[in-house]
C-alpha cells in the first residue's frame, strides 16, 4: 500500500520564444496542465499499475473538477481527498522559453490551509505497513503532525524536501526514512554545493546529521546518489533526448515509492525510479508526462 500527502495545482502554461521584462507584453500559446508535486508523484505511481491513496486539498471550482477528473483517469483514489466549499484550487503561472528557462508564480489556495488536524483525518487512509510520501508544499506544522504519527502508525516514510523551508522539527526529521533532495534542495538544507557526486557523498552525509535513515539526492541528468549508514553508491542518469524537465523529481519520487511498495531493494527502486524520470523528460507536462508500466520496461528492456 501507498499513500502521498501533497499538493494539486492547475499549471497555466505559455509557451514563450523568450521571457519577458517588465512592463512588456508578449504572445505566447497557452496549455493547461494538471500539476502539483503530490499530485504529480501520485500519477506517477498510479501510472506503473499502482492504486495509491493521495491527500491534497482542492477548491470547489472548474479548475478543481478538472484536476480530480485527471487524478480519477489516472488510478489514484480519491477518498482522502477534501474539496472545499469556498476556496480556490492552487494554481501556478509558467512560463517557459523556447531556450527552456522559465518564470513560475504560484498561488497555492486550498493547498495552503491544510492543519494538522485535517492531516490526522486523511490519516485513517495510511494502510498497514504503508509506504507514504510527503512533499513540502503542505504548510509545515501539518507535516510536523504527518511525520509524528509514526510512532503510532506502522508506516515507512519518504521525504521530498521541496520547496525547502524552515520549521520542521528535530523529531519529524528523525522519522523520515528517505529524504529525497534534488541539488538545490541538497544545498539548502546542508550548506554544501551539490555538482557531482562526490559533492553528493559531503552533502548526504549532512542530511543523515539531520536525522533521516537515508538520503537520496537527484542530480538531473547525472543520476542520483544514495547514503545510509551502512551503504553509499550512485547510479548515473539514463541519457535521453531532453524536451522538458517539469516534473522530473516527481516522477523519479513517485516510481521510487511504488517500486519500495513492490518490495523491490533499494538499489533496484533507484534504477526504476531513473527509468521514469528519464521518460519524464522525453515528454512536455507535468502529470501528462508519467510514462506507463508497459513503457518503462521497453525502455529497461530496449
Ligand atoms: P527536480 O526535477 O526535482 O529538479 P532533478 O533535476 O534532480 O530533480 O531530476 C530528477 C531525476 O530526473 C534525475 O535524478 C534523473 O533521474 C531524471 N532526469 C532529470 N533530468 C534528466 C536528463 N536530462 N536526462 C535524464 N534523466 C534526467
């Protein structure tokens, strides 16, 4: 069993030939896309045959209707999940040039007011000997709450540590079994510059100071780099043609947790979870970009 606890949001894209400067307007074409990191981890999942649970907060508005019915398409159970009379849904500007650099303002809306009290609620959802993931787009003391149930849940804990911010207490960073930085995050959280791997050996070694029982920090197209106390290697990247890496770490997060909940080893999940997120790449979006079980194993196979 798996469960995610994160956030949905409506990803409002334009394609740009170049960003803007202030003051100045620009043509560009617009799509809509389901996102979210939890969402988006959760899909990710959900597409390599899995039936997870997912706890997020939505508004009671079209574009809420919209994102639960891709949720819905994709495999991911619903029943943890609040629509809330009266609130927006998250939603997110992106704009991305032809170069592939981009600008991204968010507004989180019903993303934003999850309390610890709600998280105890969605809780009832964690099956027995879980794997749950958690992103850091929840509002801190909600996840402080999330990561105290282990002491009285069974569950295994994988951490995205995105966006990083402050607050989360010695204790819940003691009950994170896998925290799963990409380099900015590894450097936010550590202090130590992330561009290689033996930058990633210095900075997963911080990240275990913190408390967690593993680190496991992604490097783009290098790979990932793995730390526990009686175990370190690194797995490189596999090469494919780029397209857009929106949702990268999501996908590679989502496809590491279902692997872990296949009961794979940890070495063989990694593998799996670069598999996806190379897919991930080759393709434009965020949700609309997970890759199939069946694809994945012609791409291992091929
Ligand atoms: P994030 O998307 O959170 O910034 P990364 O950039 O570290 O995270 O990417 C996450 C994972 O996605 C990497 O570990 C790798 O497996 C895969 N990935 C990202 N960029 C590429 C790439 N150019 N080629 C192949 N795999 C990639």
């Amino acid at each position: 069993p798996l469960m995610f606890f994160g956030t949905t949001n409506l990803d409002l894209c334009f394609n740009v030939e170049r960003l803007p400067t202030p003051g100045e307007s620009l043509m560009g074409s617009l799509k809509q896309n389901a996102g979210g990191k939890g969402a988006n981890q959760a899909v990710a999942a959900a597409r390599l045959g899995l039936r997870p649970s997912f706890y997020t907060r939505l508004g009671d508005d079209d574009a809420g209707r919209s994102l639960l019915q891709a949720l819905r398409e994709a495999g991911v159970r619903l029943d943890a999940i609040e629509v809330c009379p009266g609130e927006i849904s998250g939603s997110a500007l992106v704009l991305v040039g032809d170069d592939g650099s981009n600008m991204i303002v968010i507004d989180p809306g019903a993303n934003a007011n999850v309390t610890p009290s709600m998280v105890e609620k969605a809780a009832e959802f964690i099956e027995r000997d879980a794997i749950v993931v958690a992103e850091m787009g929840m509002p801190v003391p909600a996840l402080n709450h999330l990561f105290a149930l282990k002491s009285v849940k069974e569950f295994d804990l994988i951490f995205n540590p995105a966006p990083v911010r402050a607050g989360l207490s010695p204790a819940a960073w003691r009950s994170v079994d896998f925290v799963t930085p990409n380099q900015t995050e590894a450097f936010e959280l550590t202090g130590v510059e992330v561009h290689d791997f033996d930058g990633a050996a210095h900075a997963a070694g911080k990240l275990l100071d913190l408390g967690p029982k593993a680190a496991l920090i992604t490097l783009g197209a290098q790979g990932a780099y793995y730390a526990d106390a009686s175990a370190t290697f690194a797995l490189r990247a596999f090469p494919v043609k780029v397209v857009d890496t929106t949702a990268a770490g999501d996908a590679f997060n989502g496809a590491f947790a279902a692997s872990l909940a296949h009961r794979l080893p940890i070495r063989e999940a990694i593998k799996k979870a670069l598999a996806v997120a190379a897919l991930c790449v080759t393709r434009r979006g965020a949700q609309r970009s997970m890759p199939s079980s069946w694809a994945v194993d012609e791409f291992l196979n091929s």
